[in-house]
C-alpha cells in the first residue's frame, strides 16, 4: 500500500467566467468543488494506476468534512487526523483564458495537533509500503515537521518520497533524515541550490543534481514540463525525452509525476520503466482539462513513446 500525506489539504473551488467584473458582481452557473492539495492529487495518481492507496494528513471542520466526503465518493481510501480548525478552500478564477487564483493559507495550529497527527502518523505505518509527502505545512507546524515524518519512516524501512518546496525542503535536505526520493521542477531546484539552470545544458543538469545539498539522497528526479526529466538515481544520470503533446491543463502533472514514481518503487519496476510510467502519468494529466485526473486508456501509448538515455 501507498501511503500519502497531505498536511494542508483545500477543497479547490473553479469559478469558470467568460469575463472577470472587477469591482462588480460576477454571477457564477458551472461551480466545480474537488477535494484538493497536492497530496491528494498523488492519491488520486496512485489510485488510478491500480494501486492501493491511503490518503493521511489533517483535516477539519466542515470544509473537512466535505474533503472527506468527495474522497468517498472516487472510493478513496482516507484516515485523517480531524481537528475543528476548518480546512482551506482555494479558488481558482477561470476567465479569458486566465486563471486568477485566490488561496488561502489555511488554520493555524500548533504543538497539539503537531503531537496529536504524529501519534495518528505512526499508528498508519504499518501497512505502509512507500510513501508520499506533497506540498506546504500548516501555519504553526515546525519547519522542519517533513524532516521528523521521514525519520519515523526511515526507521521503519519505509522509502519517502518527497515533494515540497522552498522552507521545508530545504530544512529536510540539511537535516540528517533523508527521503529516499524528491521531485523538484526546475524552478524549485534552483531555488534551493541558488544556481541557474539551463535545461539544455546536460552538464549544467549533472552540476544541479550533484549538488553537496543532495548528496545524500538516492533519487533526483526533476521534473522539466514539455522537456521532460533529468534524473540521478544514486550514482547514474538520465535524460528522459517525452513527445509532443496538446497540453489543456498542465497543473498537477507533477503530483501524479510522483504517484508514478511512487507506483513504480512500490512494484519494484527497473529505474526505466520508472521514469518512463511518472513521464507518461504527467504527460496525460497535461492533456486533461481536470486538475490530477488521468485517462489510463492512452497509457501505453504514451509510455513507448518516452525516450530514456542514461548518461554515461
Ligand atoms: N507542457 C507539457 N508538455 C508535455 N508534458 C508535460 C507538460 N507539462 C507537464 N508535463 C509532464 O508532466 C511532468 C511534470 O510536469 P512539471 O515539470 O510541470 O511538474 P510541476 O511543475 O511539479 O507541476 P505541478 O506542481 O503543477 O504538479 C513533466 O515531466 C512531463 O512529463
Ligand atoms: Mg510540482
């Protein structure tokens, strides 16, 4: 089974108008309500690829509720930790071929429900195969909470992989409990690493990926949009090449990227077939209109058509 967590999960409202009225009233017929969060993207990934799946994180109040509810009906399997600090809800304007989001950061919460989820956490390892960690923490949580959730997992074998950005992951990446695995797009990379990229660089990749701060951790996988991956997987380096697509929605390529990631690692498929199921899972999700969704029918498709070159 593959465990994912979400920390601050949403339920991401669309409002699609034919024209923003800024300081006017927008009338609204085709509301869409998803239970949202990046991590509950990767759920969604995993669960679409056939395997089983068990959605954690916190929740609460009735925007909790109505989270929960949404996962009932896609048969998602979920156990949250519930507290009464409502949930967030993130809203996402589609007008004139833009999208004007609004987010909210969530309930601030603190050392209470930071001992609490812990001791919900552990009591969801056992059953745990691989596991998934996805996007921000809630306000009032420790930095470094990532850092503390892999070294649980690292003490039960459990192989994390993390997908995160800014603060957080770099506090996981100094400290001394390592994921087995993190997926950073090009932008996140550079951020941490303080270094420009040049996607058509192969040493500038290698340079990126060899960074002191990433020692430590086996698999890189970073993600480059239309331009596919780089990825070192302990010692060897990739280059993964995808076709042409006719992308409509990109968001959310990356967490099911990860769901295949994690799919691949729990099923012990070889380093090739890895990278081409997480490329083929982000390239269908590009080409769907709905944040996260997948149509598998196009799967293999897709998949022969990614190019693994290692790197020697
Ligand atoms: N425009 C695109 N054309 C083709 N494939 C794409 C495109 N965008 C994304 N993909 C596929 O999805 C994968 C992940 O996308 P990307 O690198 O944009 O992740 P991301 O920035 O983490 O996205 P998000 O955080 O919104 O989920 C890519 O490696 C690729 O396989
Ligand atoms: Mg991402």
């Amino acid at each position: 089974m593959i465990l994912t967590i979400t920390m601050n999960p949403s339920v991401d409202i669309s409002y699609p108008l034919n024209t923003l009225h800024i300081n006017d009233i927008n009338r609204v017929a085709n509301v869409r309500k998803t239970a949202g969060g990046k991590g509950l993207n990767v759920t969604r990934g995993v669960k679409f690829s056939g395997i089983e799946v068990l959605a954690s994180g916190i929740v609460g109040g009735t925007t909790g509720e109505y989270i929960q509810k949404q996962l009932d009906s896609d048969n998602i399997y979920y156990h949250f930790y519930v507290t009464k600090h409502e949930s967030r809800n993130c809203i996402a304007i589609l007008h004139e071929g833009n999208q004007t989001e609004i987010l909210e950061s969530g309930p601030t919460l603190g050392q209470k429900e930071v001992d609490a989820f812990l001791a919900h956490y552990q009591t969801l390892m056992d059953k745990a195969k691989v596991m998934t960690i996805s996007g921000s923490l809630p306000q009032g949580f420790p930095v470094d909470f990532y850092a503390t959730l892999i070294q649980i997992a690292n003490k039960k074998g459990i192989p994390v992989l993390l997908d995160s950005s800014g603060k957080m992951l770099l506090a996981t990446l100094v400290s001394e409990h390592k994921p087995y695995l993190i997926k950073p797009n090009k932008d996140e990379l550079q951020q941490i690493i303080q270094m420009d990229i040049d996607v058509n660089d192969t040493a500038s990749l290698i340079k990126a990926v060899d960074h002191p701060l990433l020692n430590a951790i086996p698999y890189i996988i970073i993600s480059l949009g239309k331009n596919g991956a780089f990825a070192r997987c302990y010692q060897q380096y990739y280059q993964v090449s995808i076709p042409k697509i006719n992308v409509v929605n990109p968001v959310g390529s990356g967490d099911v990227t990860l769901a295949g990631l994690a799919v691949s690692i729990h099923e012990n498929e070889s380093i090739e077939t890895m990278l081409k199921r997480a490329m083929t899972m982000g390239m269908l999700n590009a080409m769907e209109s709905q944040t996260g969704f997948v149509n598998m029918h196009n799967y293999d498709d897709y998949f022969q058509q990614v190019i693994v070159n290692q790197i020697y």
